[in-house]
C-alpha cells in the first residue's frame, strides 16, 4: 500500500470513529411532535425509540377512541420520521455529503 493509501484509510477510520460517535450523541437527542392541536405528545430519540408519550385528558373520548387512536399513530409516525431526518442531516454534515452504503 502506498503512503496516500494508508492515509485515506485512516481517514475513512476517522470518519467511522465519528459517525459511530455522533450516532451514539444523536441517539440520546430528542424530537417532538404532537397531534390534535397538541392533545397527544410524542417524544422519539435518535434510535428511533419512543422516549415518552403524554395524551391530555380532553383527547380521551369513550364514545370515539378510533380518533384517540388515529392521534397516537400520527404524533408516533410523525416523532419517528423527525428522528430519522434529524440522524441523516447530522450524518450528512459529517460525510459532506457523501454516499456512503453501509455505514448508515
């Protein structure tokens, strides 16, 4: 292997020491949504976990848990896919950009 080789490997093992590092600092942060002009609360972290869900009681309607129902899934799906966006915008500052298969 030549010098540039071994230099451009040991910034792809850079990278990878950062991208696990800031996977592990992204993981623990959390996104927000709320459904139902914010009578469902959902919070997800980077793990794509549902860290807390908080439903108001004027949400909670016997006589129509479906809509109760629909809230949660939404304010779910909703945390879920800002968590996921927040991970590749990081993840994309730190690759500049590029497309790396594999390490995401």
């Amino acid at each position: 292997m030549g010098g540039n080789m071994a230099k451009m490997m040991k910034q792809v093992q850079k990278m990878q020491a950062d991208m696990l590092k800031l996977q592990e600092e992204l993981g623990d942060r959390t996104v927000e949504s709320t459904a139902g002009g914010g009578v469902v609360k959902v919070v997800a972290n980077g793990r794509q976990e549902v860290v807390s869900l908080e439903i108001k009681p004027e949400a909670v309607d016997p006589e129509d848990v479906e809509m109760l129902q629909d809230l949660v899934l939404t304010a779910v799906n909703d945390a879920l896919k800002k968590a996921q966006e927040m991970m590749s915008t990081e993840m994309g500052k730190l690759t500049g950009g590029m497309n790396l298969p594999g390490l995401f």
